[in-house]
C-alpha cells in the first residue's frame, strides 16, 4: 500500500486499528513512532546493483493504556514528513516490534489495516539456476563456480 492510499483509507474508519499476520491486533495504545523513508542500495548475488525506497512507520507500544491515536493526528505526522524531509508516495513498510523488530507490508480490508507477512527471494534466479518452481535446474545447478551465491 502506497501513503496516498493510506490516507484515503484514513478517512473511512472510525478507529485506526493494525492487525498482525496471527489475527491478533496491536494493542490500542500503540504509537507511530516514526514516519519516514529507508533508501536501500544493494548488489543481488547475480552482480546488479539495485536500489529500493520505501516509506517506513513504526508501531510501538508503551505502558500508556489510556493512549489512542486518530486518524487526525496520524494525517498530521504524514504531511509534517512530507514537508520536511520530502516524504513521496511510497509503498509503506511498518516495523513493528514482536521476538525483534519486524518488518511488515501493509492492506487494508475489513476496515482493518493489516500487517502482512514479507518474505526473502533471490532476484537473480536466472543466474543460479533456478526455474520458476524454485527447484535448481540440473543443467546449471548453483555450484559454487556458478556465481550464485
């Protein structure tokens, strides 16, 4: 989900509630802690170099209880990021922390905003010999010759 998105999706609830891949919510109480931008230049084990950009929030939750942030006040953060550090409209990150900080995507649907899962991947399948049932192809297998690392 990209910040425009997240703001539209904003102004149709009542109450601004993050659900976790379990089923289970995040507590009531919970802070945005941060609102911003990650940029993240990397080479892939087939040797490009990539950049990615995602907008980042964080979820965190203190001993607070009686704490409930608005829809207001998270549109506020939002604009006061887009103004000071020129915050785009990016898809969203949310790092919540469980066992260590997690980083989740984000969808909405049931009136909920739902943190989902994200998973690793190797972007360069192509060079380690992996066919897109992700089984090594015999042929060219991902020896240590190969250049997949």
């Amino acid at each position: 989900m990209r910040i425009s998105e997240f703001k539209n999706h904003l102004s149709t609830v009542s109450e601004v509630i993050f659900s976790l891949p379990n089923g289970s919510n995040v507590p009531s109480h919970y802070h945005i802690t941060e609102v911003g931008f990650i940029t993240k230049t990397y080479i892939d084990c087939g040797g490009t170099v990539r950049e990615e950009k995602v907008a980042n929030f964080q979820l965190w939750t203190a001993e607070d209880f009686d704490h409930r942030i608005q829809s207001e006040k998270i549109l506020e953060i939002i604009s006061k990021a887009e103004e000071e550090i020129n915050l785009e409209d990016l898809e969203i990150e949310v790092e919540y922390q469980n066992e260590t900080i997690g980083k989740y995507n984000l969808e909405f649907y049931e009136n909920k905003f739902h943190l989902s899962v994200t998973q690793t991947d190797c972007l360069a399948k192509e060079k380690c010999g992996i066919t897109s049932n992700n089984i090594p192809e015999t042929s060219s297998g991902c020896d240590p010759n190969s250049g997949c690392c």
